[in-house]
C-alpha cells in the first residue's frame, strides 16, 4: 500500500489490504487516484472483531499530498457537515499555513477559531502538560467538531492526544517534511519531565501542500531525510530481533518501509536541493514509513537501537534544560554511529564487551543482513548531501554522553532484542 509514483500515475487503482492493528483487524480500502497529479485517497471501514472496548481503528480518509492542497480542507469539512473547528498551530506554523487556511475556511462559511501554542522556556512548543491544558481549554465540549493540527510532529503529538481524549477527530497540516510520525497512533508526551508514548489516535485525513513543503527550513528537511536513513538500521535490529528474541515480523510493513528509504536515498540530491521532486519524494517517504507502522501496530520498521540512542540524548538534554535537538537529526547521525558499531562487531570482530552468542548461531545470517546496511562514511554522506548534520560534534553531542548511551540505550526499550542490546548484554 506504499505510494509509489507509478501508481499515483496510474488511474484508479484499489488496493485491499488487510491487517491486524493490536486487537482489532482492519480492512483499508485504499484508491488511489491519479486526479490533478498527486492525490491520494484512503479510507477504511472498521469491521472489528469485537474484541476492544469500543475504540476507534486509524484510518485515513483522504490523504493529499499536491501543491494547493490547503485548498482542499475548507471543502472536505463542508463535505462532513462539520462548521466548528480548531486549528492548533505555533508563531512560525501559523504564518507558514494556518493564517492562510483559517481564511480560506472562514470564506467557505466554516467557523475556524485558533489555538497558537505557546513555546516552552527552551523557545519550542513541547508537548508537555502545559502545551496540553492550553489546548484543552481552547476546545469547547460539545461544540468542537474537530481539530486541525498545523505544522510540526511535535504539534501534531498535542493535537491527537487532546482529541483522543475528547473524542474529537483531527486531521493533519504539516508544514515540513520532518519526521515520519505526523500520521502515527502514539502520542511521544514529556509527562513531568519524563518522555512517555501515550496511546492516541491518528488523523482522519492528511493534506500535505508542497507549497507549504517546498517553503520548510532545510534543518528540518534535512531531519526528515535523517529520520528515514534510520530505516537503515531500524530494518536491520527488526530482523536480528525477529530472530533472536522472537519479536513479531510482518513482511509487507518491511518492504514499504524499505521502498520508501530506497526512493529517499534516489532522491538524496534532490532533497538536499529543496526541488518539488525531492521534497515530494521524502514527505511520500515519510508517509509510507507511518503507514507501515499503522499496518504493523508497533514502531519496529521504523524504530531500532538509532531511535534508542536519540531518545536517550533526548531525554539528557530534558534533564539539563537544554533546547531538543530536531529529532530526524539526531537519528541520522545515532545511523551512522550504529552503522559504524555493528559492522565493527559482526565483520571485524570488534566488541564492546564479549561476542554475543547470537553472532557465534547465526553470523553468516546476520552479515548478510547488515549487508544492506551502509557504512558509517556512506550514512555520513548522504546527511552532508541532505545538508544535515552528519557527526556528533555538529550536533553537540559529548564524547562522554555518547559513550554512556551507547551503553545504555537499550534499556530504553528494554523488550526490544536489537543487535545493541546482544552487543551490550553478552
Ligand atoms: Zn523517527
């Protein structure tokens, strides 16, 4: 179901797929038209098995992603019959796309009214406690039909868990293509200074303008190419985990993800270059990594011993006050790093304690695998040709901190069997 440009070409294609989401099983219908050029659009009928307690299935309805496709909002809600909205957005997200969408809705008889979230003292808007009452507050019981979430992950991450909370749908305005998460059912909060995924929901539709796109500072173009180079890895400690710690594996989320890092790296030049062609090429990558993720249920195409090391930086610069680091940079360097880490310890022996039994069993196997997996100076490369950071130092990143979570990270998600966790733990 991964959108590949053929298809998107092609004239009213239907695809069924049917997956398995935690204890629901899910039926999505997806059609795909070619229309005015790159317009997708996905829905999905909910046939659970009765097995939950009455929760909604993540569906899309309709997934835009075409220059003008701020357009389309104001005409999707009056398809809906829904007039009362609220759209979240931050200082910057909102002169990039929300000031323009308001208007639009408000000319379309729509009442939008507007929710502009507050940065923290770091100068960002985080998803805290406070990011999350201020938008609580600005939602009317009873009135509120639905919310628009304008711009970043992070402001996405407030939106669907307030409106999973008050059971109001929401549907999704990024305004960069910085990170996979924007169609995610999760919700990564800092709850009392603790980073915590918190259960939420997903967008019911996406409209993703590359007007809007093609505007976004390269830092966070670049954060999104680096977030799918983690895929690299990410793929790779799935299958070590598949095999060595029994985790589930499910093929067809690893070959849409695969695709879409493929078509990523293609695209490398041209998204280091800011063209229509390199950012439609990421934002579609990005997408398709979520679908994988929603196909599977659990991050793992997407999230492996990279993600771990980031979330661990992360969560240090939480303790020290310090401003987030965007976090696709992060995980392309913690890429490279972990690159450089398994290729040292499955092709030349080198270790960071003893060689982990797993290795000893299954080493031809593991190889092979890793095979497809870069070497630290061609990830470092490719970051340099997306105009991202490509070390620790660019980062800010300590040679003390870093050694602490290459030691450590693994506890983060300590039920994952990543080859990290086999390094550190034998
Ligand atoms: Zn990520």
């Amino acid at each position: 179901m991964y959108v590949q440009h053929s298809e998107i070409k092609a004239n009213r294609k239907l695809l069924y797929v049917q997956l398995r989401y935690e204890i629901e099983t899910v039926f999505i219908l997806a059609a795909i038209s070619s229309g005015m050029g790159r317009n997708l659009l996905m829905s999905n009928v909910d046939v659970g098995t009765g097995t939950g307690g009455g929760t909604t299935s993540p569906f899309f309805e309709k997934l835009v992603l075409e220059a003008g496709a701020l357009k389309q909002v104001a005409p999707f809600f009056l398809e809906h019959g829904s007039r009362r909205l609220l759209l979240a957005a931050d200082a910057n997200t909102y002169e990039a796309a929300g000031r323009k969408l308001e208007q639009s809705m408000r000319e379309a008889g729509l009442e939008p009214s507007l929710c502009l979230l507050e940065p923290a003292e770091t100068g960002d808007v985080v998803a805290d406690e406070a990011a999350i009452v201020q938008l609580l507050l600005a939602i009317e019981p009873g009135m509120t039909e639905a919310l628009i979430a304008v711009g970043s992950g992070t402001i996405h991450d407030i939106v669907r868990f307030a409106g999973h909370k008050c059971g109001i749908p929401f549907i999704s305005v990024p305004t960069a293509p910085s990170v996979d998460g924007f169609t995610s059912a999760g919700a990564p909060l800092t709850i009392r200074g603790m980073k915590t995924t918190v259960p939420a929901v997903s967008p019911t539709a996406i409209f993703a303008d590359l007007d809007v796109l093609m505007r976004a500072p390269q830092r966070l173009v670049a954060a999104g190419f680096g977030d799918m180079l983690g895929k690299y890895t990410s793929l790779f400690d799935w299958k070590f985990s598949h095999l060595t710690g029994g985790e589930p594996y499910n093929e067809q989320a690893a070959e849409i993800t695969e695709r879409a890092l493929a078509s990523c790296v293609r695209h490398a030049r041209e998204i280091g270059g800011r063209t229509q062609e390199g950012i439609t090429a990421l934002m579609t990558a990005l997408i398709e990594s979520g679908i994988a993720m929603l196909l599977f249920g659990q991050s793992h195409p997407a999230s492996g011993a990279e993600h771990h090391l980031s979330h661990y930086w992360e969560m240090e610069y939480l303790r020290r006050g310090r401003r987030a680091l965007l976090h696709g940079a992060k995980v392309g360097v913690a890429c490279a790093e972990i690159s450089r880490l398994y290729h040292d310890a499955a092709e030349r022996g080198v270790f960071p304690g003893g060689e982990p039994e797993a290795l000893r069993r299954h080493g031809e196997l593991v190889r092979s695998w890793l095979a497809d997996v870069p070497s630290e100076a061609a990830i470092r490369e490719l970051l340099q040709l997306a105009g991202g950071p490509s070390s620790l130092a660019e980062l800010g990143i300590g040679d003390g901190l870093f050694a602490r979570s290459l030691r450590e990270a693994h506890r983060i998600r300590p039920n994952r069997h990543t080859f990290l966790r086999a390094l550190n733990e034998a």
